[in-house]
C-alpha cells in the first residue's frame, strides 16, 4: 500500500485498541477504495460520488468515511498533516428500526432446526436458545467455550467488541438445556479436543459460515420468505426484555453496547408496537366522526 503509516496504524487497531478480526478487514477494505479513489487524481470531496459510482449505499459511504476519519486522525497523531480530514463529513444516514425476532417466529424456526440426528437436534435447538437468551453476536457464538460456562451459578461469560467480558445470568429454560446438552449431547458430536460449546457437523467448532447456513435452512423449512439474520435474534432479545419491563442499563449490559445510546434505539421499537397496539384495541379507535347533515 502507498498509504502513509498504513503498518502501524493497522497493528495499532489489532494490538492496541484490540479491534476484531473482522473490523481491521473492514477497514482495509474501506482503506484499499480510498487508495483506488487517489489514483484517479480527483479532490477529496468528490469521493462521495466516486462510492455511488461504486454502487455504495449511504449506510456504507459513511462506514468507508468513519474508516477513513480514524486512518487520518492517526496519521495526525504521528506528526503528519491531513488537509483531507477537514473536508471529510460522514452522509446523514436514516437510522432505521431493528426488525426483531418475536416469540412466534422463534417457535417456528425451533420446530424446523428438528433432522433425523437426535443429537444434532439438540445442537441446533441450543444454538437457538443462545441466540435468543443471550442476544449475542455470532461472532460472540461461536467463540463461547465450556470453560466461559459457569454451571452452579447458571452464568455464561461472553467475550465482545476490543476484548471486553461480560457475564450473562441464563434464564432458567437455557441452564436446563444447555446443561443437558454439554452433559448428555456434545460428547456424541464432537470429534477433535476442542473447547468450543458449539460444534458443527465436522465436530469442531463452528465457523460464522456454519451459523448462516443453518439458520439459512431452517428458515426456509419454517417457511420463511429469506433467511432469519443472527442480528435479528439480538433484536428479538432485547425488544422482549425492554417490553418485559427490563431498565435500558441493563440491555446495554447485556448486549454489550459501549454507548447507551446504541441501547436507547429499541425504545423506538417498542414504542412504536405500543402506538400500533392502541391503534387496534383502544376503545377510542372504534368511535366514528358523526355524520355532516348536507
């Protein structure tokens, strides 16, 4: 690469700041569209038309400016000067409402994970309730080891975002299945010593691939028109729990969130199910404006 400082600012991102795996590939991805940008020896600010040349959502331009912003601010810290970062400004992106797994397309999907492996069946039916339970990433998933599982106390121990742990009390539907599973099923699927709680097919642990492709197949057993996203699961989670009457705080522990505004998003959802609700049973939505006498 031609960037300056582009070795050190990405063993900074990975050893430094402890970013994940997948987020320093997806800045030098957004890195390696600013370097193709530069070769076309056009200002700074027509990037913005070069991404939409590239079929670039709004979602996505502003992801590769916040890369970009992050790169300049370190090279700015290294004593460079990045005339660049003044005219760089991050689109309006329209946050849009999380959709959410509700409780009935989960049974569905539970009933359709069901193949002609009963131990498989059983991974697939924890795979589910982890999902739901926890509202972990996949990434989080796939990673969870026996040793992460503490089963007096009924917690799970999830590794998220730059490393950061968090433990997750199990509802008591969870402890049980998960409990029956790493003491009855696993060691029937397993095949290699590894410490993974999940094991695919191969018995080794899953890849965020194996994820997809189950959740994939049994959305399509259940009948669903496109495959149920891991993301919609971690929605699903925390809408019930703030319905339920969970304290944001709370949520953002348990997702994992830095900010407190990431968390405050599902209030949108919530309250807009709540106006919809109203809509439909309050007693005011059945009276009629009186009729106007010609």
């Amino acid at each position: 690469m031609s960037l300056d400082y582009w070795v050190e600012f990405f063993d900074d991102l990975q050893n430094v700041r402890g970013r994940s795996r997948n987020t320093v590939l997806a800045y030098r991805r957004d890195l390696e569209l600013y370097e193709e940008f530069k070769k076309t020896g056009r200002d700074i600010k027509d990037i913005f038309a070069f991404m939409t040349e590239k079929q670039l959502s709004t979602r996505s331009q502003a992801r590769v400016i916040s890369s970009l912003r992050t790169f300049f601010r370190f090279c700015e810290s290294r004593g460079s000067e990045v005339p660049e970062l003044q005219n760089l400004r991050p689109p309006k992106v329209k946050t849009g409402l999380p959709k959410a797994l509700t409780y009935e397309e989960f049974q569905k999907l539970y009933d359709a994970c069901a193949v002609d492996n009963p131990y498989r069946t059983a991974r697939n039916q924890v795979t589910l309730l982890l999902l739901f339970g926890l509202g972990c990433r996949v990434s989080e998933l796939i990673n969870l080891n026996i040793q992460d599982y503490n089963e007096t106390d009924a917690w799970l121990k999830i590794v998220g975002k730059g490393g950061k742990e968090r433990l997750i009390p199990l509802t008591e539907v969870l402890q049980r299945e998960l409990k029956d599973y790493l003491h009855h099923i696993r060691t029937y699927i397993v095949r290699e010593n590894t410490p993974s709680i999940l094991v695919n097919d191969r018995g080794r642990r899953p890849s965020r691939v194996d994820i997809w492709r189950w959740l994939a197949a049994w959305s399509s057993k259940a009948g669903f028109s496109e495959p149920i996203s891991p993301h919609k699961f971690r929605h699903g989670c925390a809408t019930a729990l703030l319905e339920a009457g969970a304290d944001l705080r709370s949520i953002q522990v348990l997702l994992g969130h830095s900010s407190i505004q990431t968390t405050q998003i599902y209030t949108s959802v919530t309250s807009q199910k709540t106006r919809e609700t109203i809509d439909q049973h309050h007693p005011l939505s059945k009276v009629r404006p009186p009729e106007v006498e010609a």
